[in-house]
C-alpha cells in the first residue's frame, strides 16, 4: 500500500467523451509528473453526471477501443475513472473502472442509485448487486461510488474483504446555505462520512468528488485523503480544479488495526444469524420499533 | 404567537457559488460578458455586484428602463448600484415604445381597473425584455435573470417580461436572503433600506400589492418548500391558517410561469416530457 496517491478533482464536460478522454490524459501526464502511483478520478468523470437521455449516447463497455489509449496509460501506475458501462444484456451501469499494467482490471458497477431530491440515476442505470473488493499491485482496494458510502453496510463489506483504501469516486452537488459556518451543508455531511468510514472500517478514504456546474448545481470538489485513524490528512482548497496528492503508507493501516482489533472483533456471523432472521420475518423489524414506542 | 424568523443565509458561501455559477454557466456558452436590468432595487443592484466580480465590471452592461410614471428615485438609486458597481450604466427610456403599443390597443390607456393596470404592467416589463435581449445580442452578452425564489414560488412577475433570462444567479434566495447578501457585497445602504416596489405606478410597493410582508412570507416558504412542514405543523409554528392556505393556492396556481410550455404529446419522444436532456448539453 505504500504509494503515492492522486486524486484528479477536474470539471468533466457533459456527454463529451472525446473532450474528457483527452483531459484524463492530461491529468495522468500530471500526476505521473509527480509520481503518482495511483490515479483515482470521480465519478462518471469520462462523461458528466446530469446525463438523462445521454446515457444511452454514452454507454460503452470497457474493452471498446476508445479506451485503448486511456487503459494503455495504466501500465505504470493504478488509473480509477468513471464511465456509463453497457453490460452484454444492454443494461447500463454508473461503472467505476480500474485499470493496472495495461489492462482493466477490475469493475464496480453502483448499487446504491440516488433517486430522489435532483438524483434520477434509478430512472436510467441498472444497480450493481455486489461489493467486490480487489487486490492489485498497490494493495487491497474497495470501490464505494457515492451514494454507495451513504449505506454503512457497503464499507463493512469491504472491511470483511481486508480492504486497505476504500475509493470513493464522487459527483455531489451543493446544498445548504441556509446555515452557519463555512461549509455548505452537503460538505459538511461528507467530512463527517468520510471520517467515521475511516474509523469504522480502519483503511484510507480516498474521496475524489467533482468540481463545475451543471444546469446550475454545483459539485463542490473539497476532495479529500482520510487516515485509518479518521483523521483528514490532506483536502483540495474548495471548488476549483485541483491534482491532491497524498502518500498512503500500510504502516498507518497496521497501527489502527493493532491499537483497536476491530476487524478481529468484527461478528459477521452474528450478523448473518440477525440478517437471516429478519429477511424470514420482516415483520420483526416493524415490531422492535413497535416495542420501542411502548416502553416511552 | 411570534412567527419563526426568515432563513438565514451564509452569505460568504452564497457570494463564492454565485460568482462562479456566473462565470462557469455564461462560459459554456463561449460568452464573458452580462448584461441586466437595473432597477433601483435591491435585486438587481445584487445581481449587479455579483456580476461585476465574476466577469469585471468593464464586461457588464447595466441598463435602467425608466417608464414615464416610474418614480426618479429609482433612476438615482440605479446610477448609485451601477457606480458601486464599477459598471457602465446605459439609460433607455421606454415610455415611447410601451405608450406607442398601449396607444395602439383600442381602450387600454383609458383602462384603469385593476386587469388595465396589469396589462399596461405586463407591456412595460415586456419592453424592457426586448430592450435587454437586443442588447444581449449586439454586446454578446448574456441577460441575467433578477427573480429572486419568494417572487418565483408566488408568481410574482411577468412571463416573457422580467420572469425572462438565460442564467439567473437569484432564483434560489428568498427575498431575505437577497437582502442579507445585499449587505455583505456593499450594495448601498439607500437602497437596501428602500421598500420593494416594482414601480409600476406612484406609491406601489410589493409589500402592499402582496399584502403580506417578505420576511413573514420567507419563513412560511422555506419551511413549506424547503423543509417540507405539513399545513398542521406550520400552523403549529403559529402562521394563520388562512395564510398558509392562500400562499399553498398561489404557488400552485403559479406553476405554469415556472414551466415551459406545455406540448401535446402524439410521438414516442416528446420534447421535454420524455426528450430529455440538461440544458448544459447544448452548450
């Protein structure tokens, strides 16, 4: 795991391929200047976010060769992009790609599709139906795309997994600014997501969110690394485009690891048993909430 | 029973995405530069002091569209926004071209009830659009749009006229908000301080015209709109039950000036119902 990671927090241009592919390149160029040894774009970063009917224009599978040149650029160092993937059933996914030593390696299609307040990805993609997490040169990665982090039980999967950096390509727009303070309400939320996902599942965070607008939402960028230990140790500025880099060591996973044994303790069979007995009867569910209320 | 306050704004973060909303959405369509109406008012005297930090005040068009009965305060206060400003003010009376069309309608210029009032309204607000979009298109700018969230959710505005523009930075602050950011981005005090109006005729205010006041309508539209409060628990929160029920009615009775056109569906992908794309696509 000890590499050196970079997070690209660019402005895709909706439903331009050509345009984005070009600049991927670019941003590579860059963090291969630096010496990057992983390379982590947000979400849909190929094609734009706000896409409706251009999912369909846009959708490709992973071996078409427009990629070629983009997937060649993984030979030396661990690229993670975004693209609308065309599964072989003609369903479409919000697919999360890596690709290592020249090749794809590895796909993550998302589960959790966003389908309310501006979010319409359940009207157009196909849900993943698994958290896979993959092993590659630079150790054991975990893919949550966006909403994936928002359920609990998406990172736990991958901490079961041994997962040492959990890759959380983002495409959040602004909200709130109706409170205090200098965060907009969807940025302070996250800050606060990403750092208990650090602690609960005790492996990096790498979160890579977007920047631009799009029919007048704005992605937020503040793209950020999190420690093992929760600890937010390095953040883009703000809304602008922005190459993080951050060095991710094995020793910080192996110090959290040891001081609190959390993935020794961790009870997934217990889980199971309680899992298996509320999918028989979901209506225990309903009456724990049920007693609940009665004893107030 | 007091009613809740207004919502707040953070004003610093509203500045920072409003600006680059300016920039960033005007840039897609290759253009630097704005232009907009400039009333007197607090609105626009905002939009103003935002566009003149995204794209430099030298590459924004302020234009006041004085009418005849329009009070002279307003022409004052407009200069003092566009001086603040730093931007270049043009003044284009309109009182010819809207007097030479009302004159042309059989009855409308003796017209004084209530539906004469609001035509003749109506083709001021109307001029002042074709003033602005022909500048627009011999500057290569684009036309800002000054509604502010309390005037969109209640309709209150003129389709075609000041309810129209290509980007509007204002549509998503209730009137209160805009006056909070007013005071954070320098607007001047006079202004600020002056009662809305939209000058229509002497003496009108919003205020007045809505009969109910902007901070006590903000704190019932937020929590209607924003917060999603159930017509109990916003009666709970002490407004009257009356006026919960009459702002309800106007937003809805409003909806189609939020809303393109409707189109008769015949084929397998009708624009806008199931044609769809962002508007961004385009740019």
């Amino acid at each position: 795991m000890d590499c050196l990671a970079a997070l690209c927090q660019l402005r895709p241009a909706l439903g331009d391929l050509e345009r984005n592919l070009a600049a991927h390149l670019e941003w590579i160029d860059r963090a291969a200047e630096a010496g990057a040894d992983l390379v982590l774009f947000p979400e849909l970063s190929l094609t734009g976010y706000f896409l409706r009917d251009l999912v369909h224009d846009l959708a490709l599978r992973p071996d078409d060769r427009r990629l070629r040149e983009l997937i060649a650029a993984s030979t030396e160092r661990t690229l993670v992009f975004g693209l609308v993937e065309e599964g072989d059933d003609h369903r479409c996914y919000n697919s999360t790609v890596i690709a290592e030593g020249g090749e794809v390696r590895h796909v993550h299609r998302k589960v959790h599709l966003p389908d309310y307040g501006i979010f319409e990805e359940g009207r157009y993609f196909a849900a993943g139906d698994r958290f896979t997490t993959w092993r590659g040169r630079l150790g054991r990665f975990g893919v949550l795309c966006c909403e994936d982090a928002w359920h609990l039980d998406s990172g736990w999967l991958h901490f079961l997994q041994g997962a040492d950096a959990l890759l959380v390509p983002c495409a959040s727009p602004a909200r709130g600014v109706d409170t205090e303070g200098p965060e907009l309400g969807s940025e302070a939320a996250w800050r606060t997501l990403t750092e208990a996902l650090a602690r609960f599942d005790q492996a990096w965070v790498l979160h890579c969110n977007r920047v631009g607008f799009e029919d007048g939402a704005m992605y937020w960028g503040a793209s950020s690394v999190v420690s093992p230990f929760g600890e937010r140790v390095a953040a883009a500025a703000g809304a602008e485009e922005e190459l993080l880099l951050q060095r991710l060591d094995s020793d910080a996973v192996r110090r959290a690891r040891l001081f609190a044994p959390l993935r020794r303790d961790a009870r997934p069979d217990l889980v199971r048993r309680h899992l298996a007995r509320l999918l028989e009867d979901p209506d225990a569910l309903r009456a724990a909430g049920e007693d609940a209320a009665g004893e107030a | 029973m007091a009613l809740p306050p207004p919502p707040d704004c953070n004003v610093a973060l509203a500045e920072r995405v409003l600006t680059a909303f300016l920039r960033e959405e005007a840039g897609k369509f290759g253009i630097d530069r704005a232009v907009l109406g400039l009333s007197g008012g607090v609105d626009s005297a905002v939009v103003l002091e935002l566009a003149a930090r995204a794209f430099g005040p030298e590459r924004v068009l302020a234009v006041a569209m004085p009418y005849r009965t329009s009070n002279p305060v307003s022409l004052e206060l407009a200069r003092a926004a566009a001086d603040h400003a730093g931007t270049r003010l043009e003044v284009v009376e309109i009182t010819p071209m809207a007097d030479a069309f009302i004159a042309a309608v059989p009855g409308l210029a003796e017209d004084d009830s209530r539906t004469g009032r609001l035509r003749q309204g109506n083709v001021m607000a109307r001029c002042r659009m074709i003033v602005l979009y022909d500048r627009s298109a011999a500057a290569g700018a684009l036309v800002l749009g000054t509604s502010n969230k309390t005037e969109l959710l209640l309709g209150y505005g003129t389709i075609h006229g000041d309810l129209a523009s290509a980007i509007n930075p204002l549509g998503d602050l209730y009137k209160s908000q805009v006056f909070a950011l007013a005071r954070h981005l320098g607007v001047p005090a006079e202004i600020v301080a002056r009662p809305p109006s939209a000058d229509l005729w002497e003496g009108q205010t919003d205020e007045q015209e809505l009969g109910f006041r902007y901070a006590e309508v903000d704190a019932l539209l937020h929590r209607l709109v924003d917060r999603r409060r159930p017509r109990a628990a916003l009666i709970a929160d002490g407004f009257p039950a009356e006026f919960v029920d009459r702002i309800a009615t106007r937003i809805r009775a409003s909806q189609f000036k939020r809303r393109p056109p409707v189109i008769a569906k015949l084929a397998a992908r009708t624009v806008n119902l199931d044609f769809r794309y962002a508007r961004d696509w385009g740019v």
